[in-house]
C-alpha cells in the first residue's frame, strides 16, 4: 500500500541538549570555490576528506584530499589534476584505508569530457591515475568494490553504441585501473547510471533515471545485472513520471532501499523519495517527504540492525535558502530522529557514513556562507541521535601543505542581531586579532583591532541586511555571516 508522510518540524527541531564530545561541526576552506564529496575515518579513526577545489591545483578544478588526525585537527593537503578541471563525483575507501574516487576530467581535451578514476594509499600517494571515454562526453557518478580485485563505476556516456544519445553504462576494472568490460544501455531512450551496489547474490544493482527532451530527467529505474554487466531485469518506478534515484543500499534481509527525489505534479520542486525494493526489484514501500519545497536526499546508507541513515537538502525547515538535512528511519521507513544544519545561504550535503565503533555518523557537503566568490567543505560528525556540537570550527587551509594550520570555535550571536553583536571564541588567542565587517557586495564597513577573547561589537549603525564578518590575526582566518534586522 503506498503511503505518504509529512516529517514533523517537531522532530527536526528537538531540542537535544547531550551529545558526546566526539560531536562536531568543520568547515574547511580555500579562497575560493571548494565542494566536499565524501568523507571516511580511517583504521586509525583518523579523517580523509575527499572533494573539489578551485583554491588549489593545476587547472580551474582539481581533486582535493585533505588529511585530519584523529582529533579532526589538520594534517595535509593534496591536490590532484592536469590543466583542465576534473570534477570527483564518488569515493569509496577499502580495508587497507586506500581511496578510489570517480569523476569526470577535461584535461584530455577541451572539447571533450571523459571519466577518470584516482586510486590513492592513505598518505596520498596515487596507486593509479587512468582516463576513459572517447570523443565526445562520458560521465562517472559512482563507483563500488565488486569484490577485492574489481572495481565498478557507472554514469552515461555519449560514447556508446547508440550515438547522438546518451546511454548508461557499468565499467569493470581491474586493481591497476584497467577495463576489463563494459556494459551500455539507452537507445532513444537514454539513461544516466546514478548509484550502484552488489547484492547478497554477488549481482549488480543499478539505481538512476531515463532522460527526456534537452536532457531533462524522467522516469526513475532500478535494474540487475549479473556478475558480467548482462542486463537481467529493469523496473520503472511508478506511479512517479518524473524523478530520479540517486543512492541505493543493501540490506541485510536481501532488499535494497533506494533514495532520491521525484518533480511535484506541478513541476515546481523536487520531493524526497524514500523506497524499499525485493530483490526482484518490486516496490515494496515508499516513503514521500511531501514539503512543499525543492528537497531531496542525495545519499543513504544501511546499518545490519535495518536502520537507513539519509543525508540530502532541504529548502523547508533551514533558515537559509538550502540547508543540510540528514535523518535516521526505521527499518520500514518512519523517521526517527532528523536535524538541520544550516546558516544564512545554501548549504547541501553529499554523504553519510556510519562509524560502528563509536556510534557516530560522519556527513560531508559544501557550504555557500563565506562571502562573495567562495565556498566551503563542510564536515559534520554527529551521535547516534543526529546531534552535534554547533560550535563551527573553522580550518582555512593553505596551499603550503606544510603550515601548521591551527583551527579554533568561533561563536557569534545573536544571530540576527539589532544592536550589538557578541564574538566569542572557544579558547585563549594570544595575539592581536583585527575584525572587519563587510557588505555582501565585497565593500568593507567597519575595521577594528581586539586582543580579548569575548567582544562586543556595536552594528545599531549598519542598515538591515546580510553581512560578512572577517577574523584576522597571525595564525587565524575565519569568515562567518550575519544579519541585521
């Protein structure tokens, strides 16, 4: 029976007063425009924080690895690209603490896109570094280990044996990073490969959706394929014309669970969409997050106890324009604990992850709050019940990969403020600090030199509207936001 809910604004704002120390929330940051993609706690329970920077690199986008120890505090930096711009869409990491990330690269040719897959050792030393494509446009979205010597990435391709069209496809590789087949599928009817998994049976499931006219998205899918990338069965998800799934998880009773989105009746916004599956792929439930407003849950991930972990963005319940929504259901789907992590912009995040050796959860995404021509990777460690500490940290990391780059809290409030503004750092600066205040046009308002560690700021003379607070002394650079009412 398919049955709709509404996630209560009681839940997601409950107010959770405990959470263990091992909670926080990061922001790690060039000058300019960083994204987050995913982020792993090694064997070590040290931190890998995998994304995108245009701060740093050889091109106008590379593959960015930041290395944290164990206390989330900063170790190194890495970038990874030629000189155009490669863009990582996945990461997963295996037993040996190595990473293989996925995405797309232009720095074959200008005129072209192709895949690429960057394997790396846990210190940042690349194991393999290989392109795949053709003339035309190829695009990786996810990868995953079909066993201990294979490697699967899927996405779609403009290269394959339908041409003018895109088609999807799944690509094996072998531990060195050569193909050792590959699987199309679209015709007029194009796909685009979004998520896969391998099941219980040791058989491929692929998640994604059909594409329509001028590359719209259609009908979501889920489809089988055996050990070799022959296609076995593939399902509409119905009775949703329009939608996408964009995450697929294995269960432990041999069912998958997919999330993603589908486009309201209006074709206005996308709704969450949460959906259990046999493994014939029949639709077993689903779960539709109706707000009213553009959300959608970008990834999942399964616990052995059937509990689903969901990371995604919500325009509803954050007091930004996006923010970060991340929940835990239950096994049947019901929602049972939620929060929002949001400031003034947009946020979104990219992944979940759960740490089963302390019960925490570990999200990565990218936050739109640092002024004009910059975003952020933003990292959130929460418990078992979705808490954090809202304490933001910040690391401006430097393209000197030997800088002792130190980080610190940094707490404004209130936040809107009307008279004053209170600044308070979460411990002892032992140096002459300046603050400066900008307009969001970049033009700067008031400048002045503190040496306490809480201050209060006068703003009674500021119009109302969104300001940039700027930070600045000999070993810190913090950037935060504010608004005037």
């Amino acid at each position: 029976m398919i049955k709709a809910f509404l996630i209560s604004i009681f839940f997601i704002f409950l107010l959770q007063y405990s959470f263990s120390q091992n909670t926080f929330k990061l922001i790690l940051n060039g000058p300019s425009y960083d994204e987050g993609i995913a982020a792993f706690r090694t064997s070590e329970k040290a931190y890998r924080i995998i994304g995108n920077t245009s701060s740093y690199g050889n091109g106008g986008s590379d593959i960015w690895v930041i290395a944290l120890d164990s206390n989330a505090d900063f170790l190194w930096q890495k970038t990874y690209g030629g000189s155009g711009n490669e863009n990582a869409t996945k990461a997963i990491i295996n037993s040996k603490d190595e990473i293989y990330i996925t995405g797309s690269t232009t720095s074959n040719s200008q005129s072209s896109v192709n895949i690429f897959v960057l394997a790396l050792t846990n210190s940042g030393v690349p194991i393999f570094d290989k392109s795949y494509g053709g003339s035309d446009w190829d695009f990786s979205n996810s990868i995953f280990f079909q066993n201990d010597s294979t490697i699967l990435i899927c996405g779609k391709t403009f290269n394959g044996p339908n041409a003018g069209f895109y088609n999807s496809f799944v690509m094996a590789l072998n531990s060195h990073g050569d193909s050792l087949w590959t699987s199309f599928a679209g015709s007029i009817n194009e796909q685009d490969n979004r998520d896969l998994i391998i099941s219980q049976e040791k058989k491929i499931i692929v998640v994604g959706n059909k594409i329509g006219n001028n590359n719209s998205i259609d009908t979501s899918f889920i489809k089988c394929l055996d050990s070799l990338g022959n296609l076995l069965w593939i399902k509409s998800l119905t009775p949703y014309l329009k939608g996408s799934l964009l995450s697929v998880a294995l269960n432990p009773d041999t069912t998958f669970t997919a999330t993603g989105f589908h486009i309201d009746s209006t074709n206005s916004w996308r709704e969450p969409l949460l959906v259990k599956f046999d493994k014939n792929g029949n639709v077993l439930w689903y779960r539709d997050m109706q707000q009213g407003d553009d959300s959608y849950f970008a990834n999942i991930n399964a616990e052995s106890s059937g509990i689903y972990n969901i990371a995604g963005m919500s325009t509803k319940y954050s007091s930004g324009l996006q923010g970060i929504f991340i929940a835990q259901f239950s096994h049947d789907g019901w929602m049972m604990n939620g929060n929002i992590a949001g400031w003034l912009l947009d946020d979104y995040a990219r992944t979940i992850t759960f740490n089963i050796l302390d019960s925490t959860y570990l999200i990565v995404g990218t936050t739109y709050n640092f002024g004009v021509s910059m975003t952020g990777i933003i990292v959130l460690q929460t418990d078992y019940s979705m808490a954090f500490d809202t304490a933001t940290r910040f690391i401006l990391v430097s393209s000197n990969t030997e800088l002792n780059i130190k980080s610190i809290a940094l707490k404004i409030f209130p936040n809107p403020a009307h008279d004053f503004l209170n600044i308070q750092f979460g411990k002892s600066i032992d140096e002459e600090f300046q603050i400066e205040i900008f307009s969001q046009e970049g033009k700067i308002i008031k400048s002045n030199y503190y040496s306490n560690i809480d201050n209060k700021i006068s703003v009674n003379d500021l119009k109302p509207g969104i300001y940039i607070l700027k930070m600045k002394s000999k070993s810190y650079e913090l950037v935060h936001k504010f608004i005037k009412f």
